[in-house]
C-alpha cells in the first residue's frame, strides 16, 4: 500500500499500536504493583524545584530575547515590568499583584512610549 492514497500501511498502524501499549503500561504502573511505591527523598526535593524551573525556561527568554537575540536596548517595557513584578512579588508575595504590577509598568511603556 502506499502512502497519500487514503490507506494506512502496516508499520504505520503498528508503530500506533505500540505507542498506545507504552503509554498504557507506563499510566498503570502504579496500579499494577501489589505494594505501596514511594518516590525516594532526593526525588521529592527535585519536585519542589520543577515548577520554578519550568516557568523560568519560558519566561525569562520571554523578558530579554527579542527574535532570537538578547535584548540590545534598555527601552525595552519587558525589561521593566518584570522588575516591578518582580519587586512586588517579593514585598507582597501575591501571584495576581505581580501580574497586575507587571502590566501596569508594561502597557503605558509599551502603547505609551512604543518600547
């Protein structure tokens, strides 16, 4: 059979079929042992700091890359916002305060001064 003429071949529905095994064993590993599984200590201190590291991955080039290059301007509302956010946050320590302070110092910057 070939491919584009509306069929599926052989490998493409075995590769689907096995794909769906794995993520089905691995899903109900848990359920499958007869005793309780706990995750060992150096693993649950790891998992306090995924979040921060995950968001840190996507913001912070967010804030000083612009099309792939670092920031070359200090006219740049991100670079700003982020510090009042940042500030705020520490003072506070409220999410939706670091946002609301985030956007505060961005938007007149931005649609303002057209930074």
């Amino acid at each position: 059979m070939k491919l584009g003429d509306g069929s599926t071949d052989f490998w493409t529905l075995a590769i689907i079929v096995g794909l769906a095994c794995v993520t089905v064993l691995t899903r109900c590993f848990f359920f499958i042992l007869d005793r309780p599984w706990g995750l060992p200590d150096w693993a649950h201190r790891a998992l306090h700091y995924a979040p921060v590291a995950a968001l840190s991955a996507v913001v912070i080039p967010e804030i000083v890359m612009t099309q792939g290059h670092l920031v070359a301007t200090w006219q740049d509302a991100r670079l700003y916002a982020a510090v009042a956010g940042a500030a705020w946050f520490f003072w506070r320590r409220g999410v939706l305060g670091t946002m609301v302070v985030g956007m505060a110092v961005y938007l007149p910057l931005h649609l303002g001064l057209g930074w």
